[in-house]
C-alpha cells in the first residue's frame, strides 16, 4: 500500500484526535480551562503538531504544574513538575515521567468503556513543619524520595452530552514513602469544544492528606 505524504498523515492524525472524547487523557489538542476546588485555578495546553503538546496549570495559592506531552502509537509519555500543598500544611515540589496506555491500542476490548492505565516515576522533595517543645515556631524538615506509581484510569459515556470518569493509582517509594489517590466525577458536553465537570479527589500519602471537590470549565480550540 502507498504510504500518505506527510501533510496526509498530519491531517489523519488530527483527525484521529478529534475523534477522541474531551476527557481522554491521550488527546492532543490546545485547550484553556478554569476550574475552582477550594481555590481558583487556570490551566491549558498547546498542541504542537499531531503528536506534542505543553501542559500547564496554576492555583491562586502559588500551586502550579508544568510538563509536555508526547503521544507514541501504544501510550502517551508526559514529562511535569509540580509544587502542591496536602492539608496538613506539608509542601511538595515533584517532578514525574509517566503516561497513559489505553487498553484497546493493546488489542483489548473493554466495550463502552475506555480504560487506561497510568504509570510513571517520580521524584518528590517535601517540606513539613516541625515543632519543638523550645521552638514557638515550626522548622521545615526537608524529606526527598523516588517512587514509582501505577494505576487505572476510566470513562464512559452516559448520554450523547454526558461522560462518567473514575481512577486510581497506588505508589511506593524509599524512605518509607507509599500512598494513594482516588479521583471520580461526571462531565457534560455544553458542545463540540466546551465542556464543564464536576470531581471529587482524595489523596493520601506518607506526609498527609488532601481532599477536594470542584467543578471546571473547558474550551478546545
């Protein structure tokens, strides 16, 4: 078979990816959002070409992520860094190489429902206040630790407009470092390129907790 000059497989595999629903975590597309759990945030990404896109995501608190993506025929690798805040007060800076593997570009059929599984490595510096019988104020002790995670990943559409997400990943690092996060929520299609949701987070690891409920508004271009 003749293989497509170039611009034909760029405009097949833009194609491709318009096909792909809004929530799926493998689609690459250039996308602005807002969204409030607890606290204002802005986030988007900037497809470069078919296959390349940068991610971004800031907080009102100074929380923020960074990263790029690239998709591969059988998963995506995506490359961020991060600082957060658990509610315990402990400061994470992280920085992680992973992606996603759907399911069905392995061959397996899972029906109305879109299954991947994330996996990755990570790096994660935590500060956490420390108080002292003497000290009126905390001391930031400083704990580093690599890890690995692994999980899945859901969705399935409901309605023609509305699509149910739900996922989950374990990780397990040195210094005794290991913990979960737990995700879930329903988005609805307002049209083609706009697209709010409703989520709820629980995360809990080694130096705390964090737990979220928010809604979020999306527009693809």
């Amino acid at each position: 078979m003749q293989s497509l000059p170039g611009h034909a497989q760029e405009q097949t595999a833009a194609s491709g990816e318009e096909e792909k629903a809004a929530e799926d975590p493998t689609k690459i597309s250039t996308r602005v959002g807002a969204a409030y759990a607890g606290e204002l945030s802005a986030s988007g990404s900037l497809a470069i070409g078919p296959r390349f896109k940068i991610n971004g995501r800031v907080a009102r608190s100074g929380q923020w992520s960074l990263g790029a993506s690239y998709l591969l025929p059988v998963a995506i690798l995506t490359f961020a860094a991060g600082r957060s805040e658990l509610d315990t007060g402990v400061k994470q800076t992280r920085y992680s190489l992973g992606g996603f593997v759907p399911l069905n570009s392995l061959g397996l059929q899972t029906g109305k429902w879109q299954v991947f599984v994330p996996f990755g490595y990570s790096y994660t510096n935590s500060r956490q206040p420390v108080t002292d019988l003497d000290v009126q104020d905390g001391i930031p002790m400083q704990i580093s630790s690599n890890s690995g995670y692994v999980g899945l990943f859901t969705i399935r559409p409901l309605t023609q407009r509305m699509t149910l997400m739900a996922g989950g990943n374990f990780t397990k690092g040195t210094h005794g470092f290991s913990g979960y996060a737990v995700a879930g929520g329903v988005s609805y299609h307002l049209g083609p390129n706009d697209t709010v949701a409703v989520r709820a987070s629980h995360i809990d690891n080694t130096f705390g907790q964090k737990q979220r409920i928010g809604v979020s508004y999306q527009h693809e271009f």
